[in-house]
C-alpha cells in the first residue's frame, strides 16, 4: 500500500478506535452504596481495548520505516490482539498470521479468519502460549520483512495508553468533577495497566495502581507455575517484559467462577454485554472501592465485548461458592459520558 493511501486508512482507523465512552456504574455490596468509573473498551472497532495497541504499533512501525507496505505480519495472541491485528492489518493492506493457544474461543479464531488472517492453533503439549511466540520468531526468519509487533515487550504497547486511555480516563473524570484515586485492570501483555496507571500516577502520588490475576493463577502475586483458568487474556503462562512489579500496588486475585457470574450479571441486569475479564475487572474495583471507602474514585475498564465467548462457560450457570463476592452485588444502573478534551 502506498505511503499516501496507509496515511488515509490509519486517519480513518483512528475514527474507530478509542474516545470510548465512560461509564459511572452505581451498585450496592452488602447494602452499601458504590460507584465504579468503567471504561468501556467494548466500543472500539473489533470490540476490545487491544485495537488501541495494534493500532499505535502499526503506525510507529509504518513511520519509523520498519513496517513496509505489504510486508507480512505475524504475532501471538490469546484472542483479542489477534483479532485487532486481523482488522487493521488487512485494512493497510498486510497479510496477517496468528499464532494462537487451542485452548481460547473458537470465536476468536472465526473471528481473525472472517477478518482474513491465518490461524495457527498450538495446543498444551505443544509448548502452549511460549511455543507460540517462537512460532512467529519462526515464521520471521522464514520471511524476510516480516513485521512482529512483539505485543508482550514492545514498548509502544505501553505508550498507546499512556497517550491514549490514560488521558482520556482524566479528562472524562475532570469533566464530572472528579479525580481518580485507584485505577485496577487485569494483566495480560501488562501494557494498559503499565501505561494507564503511570499517566495517572504521575499527575496523583497517591494514586493506587492495582494489577488483577486469576486466583487460581497468581503469576505475579507468587511467581506460580501458570495453571489453566477461565478469564481469556489474563495470565498467559508467563509475567510479561512491559510489568515493573515494583511500580505497582499488590495484586488482586479474582476467581474465574465469580468473574463469570459478574459477567453474566452485567449483560443481564444493565444490558453491558461485556466479556469475562470485564466481570473480573469490576470486581477487583469493588473490592478496593470497599477498601479505600466510598469517596474513592475507583477507575476499570471492560477490555471487550461477550461475542468471543458464546460458545464458553460464559453462556453456563456456574455453581456458587462461598468465597464469590457476585452475589452480594446488587446493579442499580449506569450513566455514560463521552471524551471531551479541552480546547
């Protein structure tokens, strides 16, 4: 694609992708009062917050001259990345191939091959989600050109959000006269909570930045082998290169099961049709909303929408336990405010 024409497309993706609105969700935990400040990433172009990255890495690649029109682009993802890639990528005018665990949705793979892409499927015995990565390290030896985003240790991942969803979050919250005090999200590549939380961070000292994990797989809270769990895109079997441990608060531990059910919830009591790590995020909110008291302005987001887990347990009743805290959240209702910068 000429240098002209990929100006023109990535002007028109930028229509697409982030301004996303924010929502202020009124709830009751154990008959208490809360409201959660939740971006809804769910509206962006392919349905998740990952469109923000692919598209920032594109563009620094293209204008730094190391993505040549055409040229191949392949990369690991759990799903969502993926699916981002898929999209733009072929909008600019590149084939486009993932390398993806067997164990996530078969709709995120329908998805990339809707959009174009080549779906590698590695399974457990395979080598899983590393196998994946040294597929595409692979690949790019086998073609000359090749564009790997690196999502995991690319810099610009990180640098999306601190230009991006950072600032959109402070300004929207400005606009309701508010200022955040905690801003929790979970960790798959690390880049949204990383670039998110030291845009916010530098403008508040005190601001708590709160990493969240699946309980039944705390990479960064134990340094665990990775275990199999429930909330697609959280946890993939490593801690990724862009997480400085040490720039974070302590990590929060959600049970798939109850991110489930919260997810569930949503969709059917506010009509948000949000994925699993959405459910995960709001919880994780509540509990240092619960912390921190009812004056704190508790920020999350929803990193995509539920139509790449209708064929997952997302779509089951789940059994209850006794250490969910989803039954004792009651959902009022929401209000949504859009991005508006200052002139």
């Amino acid at each position: 694609m000429p240098a002209e024409a990929f100006a023109f497309m990535d002007q028109s993706a930028v229509a697409l992708v982030g301004s996303t609105p924010l929502l202020a969700v009124d709830y009751r935990f154990m008959g208490r009062r809360g409201r959660i400040h939740v971006k809804a990433e769910n509206f962006n172009l392919t349905g998740s917050v990952k469109d923000r990255m692919a598209l920032h890495i594109l563009r620094k690649a293209c204008d730094q001259g190391r993505l040549r029109p055409g040229a191949p682009i392949a990369e690991a993802s759990s799903g969502n990345t993926g699916i981002s890639f898929a999209a733009l990528g072929r909008a600019l005018g590149h084939p486009v191939t993932i390398f993806m665990p067997d164990w996530v949705s078969r709709e995120r793979e329908f998805l990339m091959r809707s959009l174009g892409a080549r779906v590698v499927r590695v399974g457990r015995k395979e080598g899983g989600f590393k196998e994946c990565i040294r597929l595409t390290l692979e690949f790019a030896e086998r073609n000359p050109g090749c564009f790997l985003p690196c999502q995991y240790s690319n810099a610009d991942n990180i640098a999306s959000h601190r230009e991006g969803t950072g600032p959109e979050i402070r300004y929207q919250l400005a606009n309701l006269g508010l200022r955040p005090s905690a801003f929790v999200a979970g960790v798959g590549t690390g880049g949204t909570i990383m670039g998110v939380g030291s845009y916010l961070k530098e403008r508040n000292s005190c601001m708590r930045v709160h990493p969240l994990e699946p309980s039944n797989c705390p990479i960064l809270s134990r340094n665990c082998p990775a275990t199999p769990h429930r909330i697609e895109g959280f946890a993939d079997q490593f801690v990724p290169a862009l997480v400085k441990r040490e720039d974070l608060d302590e990590p929060l531990a959600i049970r798939d099961g109850d991110a489930i059910l919260m997810a569930q919830m949503l969709a059917s009591r506010l009509g948000l049709g949000v994925g699993i790590s959405s459910g995960a995020n709001f919880l994780g909110a509540v509990r240092v909303q619960e912390k921190m008291g009812s004056e704190a302005v508790v920020v999350t987001l929803f990193p995509d929408d539920n139509r790449k887990y209708l064929s997952t347990d997302l779509l089951k009743k789940e059994p209850l336990s006794l250490d969910f805290i989803s039954p004792f959240i009651e959902l009022e209702s929401y209000r949504a405010s859009r991005v508006q910068f200052p002139p």
